[in-house]
C-alpha cells in the first residue's frame, strides 16, 4: 500500500515538473497533408534541440483542432485560414462558442478551392445562377467558403445545393446530376478530363478576390497552369496557430526554427512554400514571442488593426466633449451665483468658461465643425455595423470597400439629395444611421441658417438704438457714473 502511494506521488511529481517542457501540436488525418506536416516540424524542432517537446496529435481536421485550442486540449494546431478566421469571429460552426485565445505563429502553403463545371463557355461566376450545384460536405470548410462566394454576388438562394463527398461529387458532374462542383483539390484523372475539354474551371477574377478579402482577409488569389494556360481562383492559407498565453520566449524559439528550417518543411504534393510567410495573418494579432522575433530580424509581416474602430472611439469621445463642455459652461453662465461662489478653488470652471467664449467668438466656425464631426461619426458607424453585419452573414458589403471619405461623401449626398448610387446598409444599424442622414443634414443647414438670422436682426435692432458692438481687449469698463468715478479712475491708473 505504501510502495502504491508513494508510486502514485512520483508519477505526480513528475507530470507536474515536466508539464512546462511540453507542447501538444494537434494536426489532421494520419499520413495526409496536415499530419505529416506536423511530424515534419517535430522533427525540425527535436533536431535543433528545442528546450520544449512536442507531441503530434491527429485529429479530423481544422475544426477540431481549434476546438481543442479552445478547451485546453492542443497548445498548437495547424488549421485553414478561413476557418480560424471563423473562430475568432463567431461564423458558422463557431456561432456559439467564438474562440478568443487564437493567435498566429506562421503561415505554410495557399489551398486554392476551384469551381469545375460540364458546361462550356462559363467564363464568370455570376453565370452558375439557378444551377445545381455541389459545395461540399455540411459543416466543411468548402460548404462555408461557397457560402461566402455565392451570397457575395446574390445567387446563394438562386442555386439548387447538393452534398456529395469530394469523389462522388465528380461522377455526379460526369453524369449532369449537378451543373457544377467545389473541390480543393485537381487530381490526374479530372486534370485529364479538363485536358480533354469534358469539364470545364470557372475562373475567379484578382478584382472579385481583392473585393472579399476587405471583409475576409484570409482569401488570397491563385493561379493554376493547365495546358500552358493560367486560370485564377480563389485560395486560403494554411498556417500555425497557438494559443496566445503559451510563454513569449517558447514560441519566440519555436518560429525562429521553424523560420530557419522552412525549406525543410513537408507539404503535400504540388504545393508551393509561401515565400513571404508572414504576410499574410487572418485572424487578429500575431503571438507575442512570433513578433518579438520578426521585429528582431525586421520582417516584413502583416499587421491587422480596426482602424475604423479606433476613429470611431475618437470622434465619438470628441462629440461628447464638445456637447458636455457647451452643456456646463451654458449652466454655469445661467447661474453666476454657483460660478463666482466655487470660482476661487475650482478653476476647470474658469477654464469651461473660457472655451465657452472662445466657441462663441468663432461660432460659426465651431458649428461647422461640429457637424462635420457628426457625419464622419455617422459614416464610421455605418462601415463599422456593415461590416460585422457581412461577417455574420458570411458575404461581402459595398462599405468594406469603400475608404472612409468615399463613405464620408456617399453619406453626404444620400442626406442632401436621397440618391445612393445604388448603396444602401444592409444591417439594421447601419439602415438607422442612414435614415438619420436627411435629418442631419437638413438641421445641419437650419441651424447655420438660424445663427445667422439671429446675428443680422440682432445687429439691425441694436444699431436701431444708436448701439453698436465693439469686441476689446485688456480693458476695464465701468458701469454707471457718479461723483466717485474719477477717484476709481485715478486709482485705476496709478502706477502702484
């Protein structure tokens, strides 16, 4: 009994003391593409004497092992970009349970998806409207990637959608059950068949790849070579990924080995290394033991940041500011009492009220600027909901390519004249903050119309008086006149 326990407390001990010297690297299908990839940076990484152990883990693909990223399970996996990409967002698959530890660590080779089809003279994909059409296995990487390619321009509804796996789906083509397949994949019989014009790539064009990748960044374009002709599709990447709070200095080693042995790597057949394979980051931020080392080597390398979001944090804290400082200062002005009474120890008082009559000096001025703050908040609003509208949806927006003075300008003609060339928001924010255009624009007019009215009636009644207003500076004006005045006067101007 006591030889048990004992063995059981070393067994322990041990686990607890070698738990740090270990990483789990969760991979794919044994002996395919992600799998041996993964044995080949085991190797590399126990050939340079990494201070860390790495254990290979098969699994059934992408999805799984970003689970096990998630849940503790796997330290690093190697996944498609599009589905990490769904991860870290929320999309399909991860509606529920959108992962945020995920960071990257390096990217390996493109994974092209090609549309194939048995008609001839399909040039575009916008002409596969109303056929029928397999995109892959439910819940698969190439069922979601069709998604977002086919509602981007409006046919996903229009098309009649089958399920075959990957080798059922080509003898369904053969035999014109469907009009049209998604496959990852150009093997020797079906190069043969395209070779002998029975079958047909659809090509996808740099100007559509470039469109989807403002909202999905993990879409790069590809070309293909068949019968010394170049065909373009569509491609993700695939690449490491880690868990974002394994130790900086761990992973700092980790890339620069697998970075140094890259050559070394083992792909599957047919695909390209990536020559610059930080360039390209899907998800949001690249670990911080892989950036200390490209910032140590000064590597060309990605950086995703919400640009929109941040601008739409500035001007919104801009307007409030604005709105908050005219609100005080106008109550503190209406109530002199509670301004001189506090006026001594509080002078963030005597400050408000000095911007207040800087604002009222160059009123027009600061009117104009107010209102244009209003429409750039309003126009980074609209690109911030119609982009995450798009993300849920799983298709592209005409706002993510549109820059933010384009959308600035679309918002000003759309509340001047209701004309939208054929734009319009998608998402419930984004409609909202457009019907509020027409009125923003037209109370903008209003109010600068308004202030000027009350300047020349004010001008005109004064001068009816006999009155007029002169603006001076560092003067001491006396209000009243009596037998005392010359003696303040004398005081006033004496030189002590």
């Amino acid at each position: 009994m006591k030889f048990k326990l004992l063995w059981i407390f070393l067994t322990l001990f041990l686990s607890l003391l070698t738990a740090n010297d270990t990483l789990t690297l969760s991979s794919g299908v044994p002996e395919k593409g992600y799998n041996n990839l993964a044995k080949s940076i085991q190797n590399i990484l126990k050939n340079s004497n990494f201070n860390t152990t790495i254990i290979t883990k098969n699994s059934s693909g992408s999805i799984e092992n970003l689970k096990r990223i998630a849940n503790g399970k796997a330290d690093l996996a190697i996944v498609q970009s599009d589905t990490a990409f769904y991860a870290e967002n929320g999309n399909y698959v991860f509606k529920e349970n959108p992962i945020d530890n995920l960071t990257s660590i390096i990217t390996f080779y493109q994974e092209p998806l090609f549309i194939i089809t048995n008609q001839s003279g399909i040039n575009n994909i916008n002409q596969l409207a109303n056929f029928r059409i397999n995109i892959g296995l439910r819940n698969s990487g190439v069922e979601s990637t069709s998604q977002v390619l086919f509602k981007s321009i409006g046919l996903w509804d229009k098309l009649s959608k089958y399920h075959y796996k990957p080798d059922k789906s080509i003898q369904a083509l053969l035999k014109n059950r469907v009009q049209a397949i998604l496959l990852n994949y150009i093997d020797a019989p079906l190069k043969q068949k395209i070779k002998e014009k029975k079958l047909f790539i659809v090509p996808i064009s740099k100007k559509f790849v470039d469109k989807l990748k403002k909202t999905f960044s993990y879409f790069s374009l590809y070309k293909y070579n068949l019968n010394d002709e170049s065909t373009s599709t569509i491609a993700v990447t695939s690449l490491l990924v880690a868990n974002k709070d394994i130790d900086e200095n761990t992973i700092y080693q980790l890339t620069k080995l697998i970075d140094s042995n890259y050559k070394d790597l083992r792909f599957p057949k047919g695909f390209k290394k990536n020559k610059e394979h930080f360039l390209q980051n899907p998800i949001e931020n690249w670990h911080q033991g892989t950036l200390k080392y490209l910032n140590e080597k000064n590597i060309k390398h990605s950086e995703k940041r919400h640009f929109d979001l941040y601008i739409l944090y500035l001007f919104l804290a801009i307007v409030i500011l604005i709105v908050l400082t005219l609100l005080i200062t106008m109550y503190i002005l209406h109530h002199t009492d509670l301004f001189h009474r506090y006026r001594g120890s509080h002078t963030a008082i005597e400050l408000l009220q000095k911007i207040y009559f800087k604002l009222s000096k160059y009123k027009y001025i600061s009117l104009s600027i107010f209102i244009i703050l209003l429409n750039i908040v309003s126009a980074v609003l609209i690109k911030y909901f119609e982009h995450n509208w798009a993300l849920e949806n799983g298709t592209f927006n005409s706002f993510d390519n549109l820059s933010l003075i384009k959308t600035l300008w679309w918002f000003f003609i759309f509340g001047s004249s209701g004309y939208d060339s054929n734009i319009f928001p998608s998402s419930n924010g984004g409609e909202f903050i457009a019907s509020l255009a027409p009125m923003l624009e037209f109370s903008s007019i209003l109010a600068l119309l308004s202030l000027l009215t009350y300047d020349k009636i004010l001008k005109h009644l004064t001068e009816a008086n006999g009155m007029g207003v002169k603006r001076i500076k560092d003067h001491i004006i006396l209000c009243g006149w009596n037998d005392n005045a010359h003696f303040i006067i004398n005081n006033l101007l004496h030189k002590n």
